[in-house]
C-alpha cells in the first residue's frame, strides 16, 4: 500500500470558515424552477406549488445562501414583472436561454421558499439592460420599511415587513459578448460603482458583490478585473468568480486535477485585488465570492438539439448534466480548494440547486433523487463548519496533460468549535489505496469516529430515478489512532469523511 502522511496543528489555522462557502444557485433557466423547486399539482406539491420531497433534499444539504434569479438570466430582467397579484405579470421572452419566462414565481415567492428552506437570499439585479436607478428601486422595494414609493408597493403587494436581504450580486458575468449589456471593464466598473453607491444610500448594511472576469479563460481575464476594480473598488465588498470544469476527452486523471486550475484562479484574482487596493492606498480588502461552479459538459450536445425542436418554450430541459462518480470526486476536490482558500473565499455557490448541472434531479409529476454530486457537498456542508487548518500534506505526485506534481492525495482539514477535527480527502489514485498517517498531537486526546466513503470500481457509475442508490456513502475502511497519530486507509478513486472527536 502507497503512503502519504499530514501533519495538523491547532494553531496553524487558514482561517475562519464562512457557513456562506457552502451556498447554491437557482436561477430561472430550465427546470430549476419550474419543474424543479416548484410543481403545482405534483403530489408533493404544498399549498404554494413547492415540491416537498426537493425541499427535503436541500435542507439535508443545509445551503445557507441562494443565489437567485441568475445568472444570465438577470442581465435581461425586469424585477418588478416577479411581484404583484400572480395572474397579472406578464410572459417575457427571455433572450438568455431562449425561453418564455411566465414569472408564476417570483421575489416574494423564492424568498418565502428560502426561508422554509433555512437558506438565505442572495439577490442578483439586472446591470446589463438596466442601470443604478432600477438597483436602487429593488433595494428599496425590499429593504425599506416604508412610507415610500417602492416599499408602499411591497406592502401593497402582501408583504408588511421588509425583506432585509442583505447580500446583492452587482449584474451577472459583464466581461461576456453572449451578455445583455455586454460591458468592459471601465464601463461595468463605472455602472457598479454608481449603483453600490445608491444602493448602500437606501440600505447601508448590505453588501455587494462586482462582477469579475466570466473564468480565466477570456481573454481580457486580469485587465477586466483591474480596470473595474479602478472604478468601484471603495463601494463593493466582492469580487466574483466563476469556473466549470468538463472531461470531453474522457481522461479521468487530467480531470481530477482541474481544481489546480481553481485554486490558482483564486490567487490570481486575490492578488489583483490586493494591488488595486496597494495602489489606492486603502485599508479595506476585497474578499472573493465563487459564486458559480460545478462540472458542466455532459448535457452540451443535447441542449442545441433541444433549441432546435422547442426553443422558446416554458421550462425546456436545458443543461440537465447526468452527473457519474468522477464528477463527484471533482466536485470534492473544488469544495476543499474553497475550504483551503477560506481566508479570502468567503461566498461561494454551487451552479445550480435542482436540476440544471444539480445535485437534485426531479421528474415532471415523478420522483426526486440525489445526483452522485450531491454526497460530496452535503458532507463539506455538514462537516465544513468551523476554521480551516493549514495541512502540511506529503504525497506522492502524477503529470498529466495540463498539470505537473499532481497529488494524488488532495486533502483538506477542519477544526470545530467543539475541538474535533474532520479531515476531507480524494484519493485520484485510479488503482492504488494508500495508508494516510495523520499527527493530531497538538490537539489533545482525540478518538477516531467515523470514516465516511464515496466510491464506485465503474468511474462513469450514475445514480437515477430506478437506481437512485447505485452511488452513495458508506463506512470507511477506517483506522486506528494512538497517542495523536492516526493510520487511515484511503481506498483508491475515492472521497473520503475522517472524523476525530
């Protein structure tokens, strides 16, 4: 058996870990909404249309933050189409996904959905065909008690108190040509700046999010972010990223290093931010909100195909990935890259909740299950909370085609406020297992309690609606610990849960 070895200390602490890291997505594309969080007449439909059994799926993930409602969704959206009485809001084309957007659910509706879900509103406004005086307007409509034009209007419309959403997305990917409004960086950082400035004048404990670059990709990716930043450095709070990772090319262990790619882009856009404000001489500094990423590529082929035969259509199947073990083992990577990076990352969201690239499918009047994804996320939600330790990992290393000195142990560690530790691990070993050694000495008298594991012999291995089980968790193999070192067997392709309390 191969070895690797982690040395932990509770002193040599990352940082605190922001419960928001562990955020999703739903925006008005496919069938997140309808046909996802919202079927009337469904028999796990309550009084609202929501589905029950969905609901039940995303508290067992325990998301603290939404994202809603897009997206490039948002770039060409009215919001005041989404309040009022249900049957007077209009039917829009929307020129993003190339849908009819009917608006049966809307602000006060999600919200209503959020809060039954434990979650947060992160609201996303409309900066590509509208401007700082539509951002003001929502900000007030939501957010002020009353006694004006907007807020009048929400209590008109059945909602007394405010909404007090308190985080805000400044418009959706700015930097893309396939955007409303498309942007560059000097003309979306100058309407930024403008709108975080009004915003904050109706509501000054909110905080704002600015459009980064769409992913490292683009070829403006660094000069965007800077010249943005120029504009609207001193009014916002965040700077977003958004990275999807694909394996076209069927090479499972190039893919399993793609969160090499995630963590530098992180460095890399945390480090613009740090200049920007070394040049302006400020003391605040800007953290990062990741709030779109996942695996995306498998539903590519079938998307256009749906365009062609149902475009503007409600609800059409769009981006409707059939996630398989190695997603999964990916996505585990991502979520302890965000855990590694918990000192600047502090708002992350998985892209999306329900059914588009999800880790929830549904069927129209059928059954909810869980995507292989699904496990991953729930265990960094449930077991992620607390202060990310600084891990002093040896492993033995791969190159592939992208990546050189891969590890093939790719780990994360948590400190709880209790005083036990959870160790995340992904063995990208596609044949051999390894013995972790793990020194917990400076913690105390821990015990070994659980070991949790994700594994499959068939990489391409899928859960569905007939076979919801064939991936899911189960015990470890586990290990031993004595006098604060702990052995642990870590099978091969797998992603791993080791709880010391």
């Amino acid at each position: 058996m191969k070895k690797a070895s982690m040395i932990l200390d509770k002193d040599y602490q990352v940082s605190r870990i922001d419960k928001r890291i562990y955020g999703s997505f739903i925006e008005h594309l496919g069938r997140a909404v309808y046909g996802g969080i919202y079927e009337p007449g469904h028999p796990e439909a309550d009084e609202k249309g929501f589905r029950k059994d969905v609901m039940a799926a995303v508290k067992k993930l325990g998301v603290p933050i939404v994202r809603y409602p897009g997206g490039n969704f948002v770039s060409g959206f009215n919001w005041e189409d989404s309040v009022g009485p249900i049957e007077q809001r209009p039917k829009r084309l929307d020129l993003a996904w190339f849908t009819t957007e009917t608006n049966e659910v809307g602000l006060h509706e999600f919200f209503d959905w959020t809060q039954k879900a434990d979650s947060e509103l992160m609201y996303a406004i409309n900066l590509g065909t509208r401007g700082p005086e539509n951002a003001r307007d929502i900000v007030e409509y939501a957010n002020h008690k009353g006694g004006s034009k907007f807020s009048d209007m929400r209590i008109a419309n059945g909602r007394k108190d405010p909404f007090n959403i308190k985080l805000w997305c400044l418009g959706n990917e700015m930097d893309g040509p396939w955007q409303m409004g498309h942007k560059t960086g000097y003309e979306y950082g100058r309407t930024a700046n403008e709108a975080a400035k009004i915003m904050k004048w109706v509501d000054p404990t909110i905080e704002l999010v600015a459009c980064g670059s769409s992913n490292t990709e683009m070829p403006t990716f660094g000069s965007y972010e800077l010249e943005m930043l120029e504009e609207c450095y001193e009014n916002i709070d965040y700077v977003s990223l958004h990275r999807y990772y694909g394996n076209p090319t069927q090479d499972t262990p190039g893919f399993l290093a793609r969160s090499m790619d995630m963590d530098e882009f992180i460095h890399t856009v945390a480090s613009i931010c740090d200049a920007v404000k070394g040049k302006k001489h400020s003391k605040k500094q800007l953290n990062l909100s990741f709030d779109e990423w996942n695996v995306w590529y498998h539903s590519n082929e079938q998307d256009q195909e749906i365009w062609k035969q149902d475009k503007w259509n409600r609800a059409l199947p769009l981006l409707e990935d059939i996630y398989n073990f190695e997603d999964a083992l990916l996505v585990g990577s991502m979520l302890m890259t965000l855990i590694r990076n918990a000192d600047r990352v502090k708002i992350a969201c998985l892209a999306q909740l329900v059914n588009v690239i999800a880790p929830i499918m549904t069927r129209n009047g059928g059954g909810c299950w869980a995507q292989t994804t699904y496990y991953p996320f729930m265990h960094a939600s449930l077991y992620g909370r607390g202060t990310a330790l600084q891990a002093l990992v040896s492993s033995p290393v791969y190159d592939c085609a992208d990546y050189e000195g891969v590890p093939y142990i790719d780990s994360a560690a948590v400190l709880h406020d209790d005083g036990s530790v959870t160790v995340f691990c992904v063995n990208r070993d596609m044949k051999e297992d390894y013995e972790l050694s793990i020194d917990l000495r400076s913690f105390g008298d821990l015990k070994f309690a659980e070991h949790i594991l994700l594994h499959h012999d068939d990489v391409k291995a899928v859960n569905t609606e007939d076979e919801p089980d064939n991936v899911i968790p189960t015990a470890g193999p586990g290990g031993k610990i004595d006098s604060g070192k702990a052995e642990i067997r870590i099978p091969a392709l797998s992603w791993n849960v080791i709880r010391f309390i």
